[in-house]
C-alpha cells in the first residue's frame, strides 16, 4: 500500500509540475500509411515479370521486389463483381452485383439488380470518415448504365461512393485514344491532342492528386484500363516485342511455366495443364494468323509494358515527396487474362467477328494498336496468360480467378521479395487496407445498418509468413461454381438450361496439385459431397437466391459451350 501511494504522489506531481525533472517526451503519433490501390484490367496470372512474363514491368518489379507476391490471391473472374468485392469488403451476390452493372431500371432487389447496394459502405467513403483525402482515377465500371452523372441520376458514380475527386470512364472499357471521360459528375469531351494517351493521362491525374493531398493521408484508386482490349498503345511499344512471338503460344506457356518454378513464384512440384481442345496448336495455323495473331500479343505486351511506365511515373512521385516508405502500394488484376475473342481474334470492332481475311488484315498489320481498330487478341493468348491453369477470365478454374497480387509497404514489410501462398480472396483486400489506416467498416451509417463484412484482414501476413488467413470461400458466376476449403478445391460446369443437380464437379487437392490438374472426384467421393453442401451453405449465406441461370444478356455470350461437346455453337 505505502508503495502505491508513493508511485501515486510522483505521478500526480509530475503531471502537476512539481518535479525538478522535465517529464519524458511523448512518443509521436506514427502517421497514417497511404494507400495506392493499382487494379490492372484483364492481365493474366503470368503476364508480369514478377511472375514470370517476358513483358518487361520493372517498375512492377520493383515494387515486388521490395514487397510480397501472393500466388493464391482470387478474383470474381469477371470484373465488375471482383471491383464490387475488392470496394466493399462483401461477396459480389450480397451487394446484388452477381454480374454486370444493368442497363435498365428495375425492382429487383436480389443478386441479379446490378447496382451495389446503399447500405454497403465502400473503402473511400470508410476511409474519409477516418480523415483521408480519396481520389479515383481509371475505370469505374460499378453503377447503372442509364446513369448520367446529373443530379438525382447519379447515386452510383464515384463522388456519391466516397470519392473526393474522380477522373475517368464510367463503362467498362474505353479507347485508349479517344476515351470516354468522365471528372467528378461530368462528361467531358473526348481528347482530340497529338500523343495523347489514356495511360499517360492516368497518371498525370495521379501524380496532382498526390500533390494536392499535400501531406494528409490519401487513398488513391489507380483503376487502369491496361490491358483490357482495345488493345492500343505507341508503335514504339510494339516494336519491343516485334519478334518475341512469333514462336506462338505454346512456346512461350512453356518458356514462363520453367521461370515461374525458377523464381518460385509457383511450386517446384507444379503440373502443366494442357491446352484445351478448342484452343487450336499454333503450328496449325496458316502464316497469315500467325504473323497478325503474333502481332496481336506483342500489341497487348507494349499495351503493359507501357501502363508500367505509368506506374513507375506515379511511385517516382511518392518517393520524391518522401512518402513512398509510408505507402501502401497494392496490385492486382480484375481477373484472369481475357479470352471473349474466341479463337479469331478481333480486328476492326471490340466482340464482333471481322470479315476480313486473315490476307487482309495481314495487309493492314501495322493498323493494329493504332486508334483505327479496336483489335482483341485469340483465346489461346489467354491460356498462355494463364499459366499453369486451365482456361480464362469468367471461368471458375484458377485461369479464371487467379492473378497477381503485390503488396509494398517499405516501412512494415521486412520481407521483401517473398512470396506469400496463403489464401486471399477479393473480400479481404478493404478489411486489409482499412486495418492499416486503423479504421473499419462502419456498421450503421447515418443510423443505416450495413450489410456485414465477409472479409478479413490479411494485414498479420506482412510481417509473418505463417499468418492465418481465411479457409473457406465460394465462388459463383453465370451459373459456375467453386468451393475453397483449406487445401480442398471443387469446381462445378454447369450447362444454361440444364439442372444444376447435373452439373459435373471436379475436386482438387491444391496441397499436392497447385494448378488443378488432376481430378480426385472419383477417388474421394465422401469429400467432394463435403465440398458441395459446404457450398450450399455458404451460398445461402452470401447470395439471394444462392443459384440461378445467368441473365438472358449474359447467357447469350457462351463463353462455355466449348465445356460442352454437345452444344450447338
């Protein structure tokens, strides 16, 4: 007790100023990190140096090298509703954007409306009431068609979702020389100037808001429209890759599948899967496909190359602010490399077949990556940016939902340069950067409940390798379906119009086959039904209803009947 009071006595009389020594100085408040958020658009698991692409991304690079690669990070496969997910911390079904943002106003209030939910607070909006300045540059592509930026026509664009400032294109996808502009709630005039680039601009818009932060904590969304087709950049970029594939896709698959075990990015004891039977050999093709579907990739490889250089542009001004080592810097991609092609490509006009001869559009080569075509390249590209998985973007396989993610945050990370193989889904990317900032999703907003986070934060992953991230997850899109449950993985097909309690499941186990390549359905029954009622009921937790039939609009693009032999194409 006489201890007591005396530790009590000296405290009150240095709180009060009666000691002869100066009390000691109080510690400064550590400052909120910044927070760049890269989303690339359309880039495959295997399309960026780090993760073992020739296309040269050194300023990727640089920020894996001083950071952490994640290669088992998974996306929505399609993206508006991985932008959903990764904004709002909640499966895509449960803030009612199971698909695409809806062209037309409806009551529907389930999965299928198409406009993410009011009562969904989103990452700017949580990070402005924590005291940060938001900017948004790039694609939105999260709100109705039919709205216009005008006022009571606007509840979805950017400024109305938490957003101090945004500039860039509401749809999504743009051209990368005349793009569709939007600042704030406004339309603006397409760019008409020598030179101009959507990439450039990008970043020239990046770099002021950085500028006019002006040392407040800021969070920027630097959404690029790279590499999404139209596949548009400078000859210059182009010319990089002149020559590299001509070899095609099957060589080049091979050649990043031996550097990625090489630079550990995937397992040593990882299997290729093969092509599909669809995707056609490249030695199959005549030498006029070859010559344009070549120029094609060396088109989207310049198309990265040079949305690097961007970045590196934006990252250069951090560091010359001196606020790169307190910035979180995170980048991933949307989806899985894109494959809406088809096996033709697209030469004049985005998702329509050219009429051209491949003769012809050999004769009009140097048009591609020009603002006089809006080129796409085949499917086969894809699976080469897919590496080692099967398939592509809107796929439930990993080729469909796996992508690069890099994390650099040179004040925390220690470990710089590894790579982390815990599980991540889109979900957990917001709870992750607001723990960082130290804040959370609000549970009611001006006395509006909001719907309940489903992701967790991953941030005890950045200091320690063996950080426990989440176990379990489920996976829907256009009737598709997967379930992750520790090292488990089952992945279900379905067929528009057939019932589902047909559709045929696979079982994966990722422990021993890291790209998916053998089925153990057969051999482990009893865990494959384990698989599918979990995915019940983790659908009946997260979706309204858990499953149904795309819409009409959505259906009509088959991007599956290549799974099934059978179907009329």
């Amino acid at each position: 007790m006489k201890k007591r009071l005396l530790l009590t006595a000296s405290m009150l009389a240095a709180g009060l100023g009666w000691s002869g020594a100066s009390a000691a100085p109080k510690a400064a408040p550590v400052a909120k990190p910044n927070i760049v958020l890269i989303v690339l658009d359309d880039v495959g698991f295997s399309d960026l140096g780090a993760f073992g692409s020739e296309i040269r991304t050194p300023n990727i690079d640089a920020l894996a090298a001083a950071g952490l690669r994640y290669n088992r990070f998974d996306s929505k496969a399609v993206c508006t509703p991985t932008r959903a997910a990764l904004l709002t911390g909640r499966n895509n079904q449960t803030v009612r954007m199971a698909d695409l943002p809806t062209n037309q106003r409806t009551d529907d209030m389930t999965r299928d409306r198409g406009e993410i939910a009011h009562n969904a607070q989103m990452l700017p909006q949580a990070l402005k009431a924590a005291g940060y300045r938001t900017y948004g540059v790039g694609k939105w592509h999260l709100g109705p068609e039919y709205e216009d930026g005008k006022p009571g026509n606007n509840a979805s664009w950017p400024l109305q979702r938490g957003f101090d400032q945004f500039y860039g294109f509401y749809l999504g996808w743009t051209d990368q020389y005349r793009p569709d502009l939007i600042e704030g709630n406004e339309k603006l005039p397409k760019p008409d100037k020598p030179g101009y680039h959507f990439s450039n601009d990008m970043a020239d818009q990046a770099i002021a808001n950085i500028d006019d932060a002006a040392g407040n904590p800021f969070f920027l969304f630097f959404s690029m429209g790279a590499a999404h087709a139209p596949l548009q950049v400078p000859r210059a970029y182009i010319d990089r890759y002149r020559d590299v594939y001509k070899k095609g896709w099957d060589a080049i698959r091979a050649e990043r599948f031996v550097r990625m075990k090489k630079i550990g990015i995937i397992p040593a004891d990882t299997v290729m899967t093969p092509r599909a039977a669809s995707d056609r050999p490249w030695d199959a093709l005549s030498a006029d496909e070859k010559a344009v579907f070549a120029r094609y990739m060396a088109t989207y490889a310049g198309f990265i190359d040079h949305a690097d250089e961007q970045i590196g542009r934006v990252v250069q001004r951090l560091k010359d602010k001196g606020q790169y080592d307190n910035t979180i810097i995170m980048l991933i991609s949307d989806n899985g490399a894109a494959a809406e092609a088809g096996q033709m490509g697209g030469f004049e006009t985005m998702y329509r077949q050219t009429k051209l001869s491949f003769a012809e559009q050999r004769a009009r080569i140097d048009d591609i990556g020009t603002v006089k075509l809006h080129s796409e390249y085949p499917q086969p590209w894809a699976w080469a940016g897919g590496t080692p998985f099967r398939r592509y973007k809107s796929w439930p396989y990993a080729g469909g939902v796996r992508t690069p993610m890099i994390v650099s945050w040179p004040s925390v990370i220690r470990d710089s340069g590894a790579v982390r193989t815990q599980f991540v889904d889109t979900i957990d990317l917001a709870p992750t950067l607001l723990d960082a900032a130290g804040t959370s999703f609000a549970r009611t907003v001006d006395g509006d409940a909001q719907i309940p986070v489903a992701g967790r934060s991953i941030r005890k992953t950045f200091r320690d390798e063996a950080a426990k991230t989440r176990s379990v997850q489920y996976f829907e899109l256009r009737g598709q379906r997967a379930i992750t449950s520790g090292n488990w993985r089952a992945v279900a097909m379905h067929k528009y119009g057939t019932d589902f309690a047909k559709d045929k499941w696979e079982l994966f186990d990722i422990s021993k086959d890291y790209s998916e390549s053998t089925d153990l359905a057969a051999r482990y029954p009893a865990k494959l039904e384990e698989m599918k009622a979990l995915w019940w009921r983790e659908a009946r937790k997260y979706s309204t209803p858990p499953l149904g039939e795309p819409l009409e609009i959505f259906a009509k693009r088959g991007r599956y009947v290549d799974a099934f032999p059978d179907t009329p194409k």
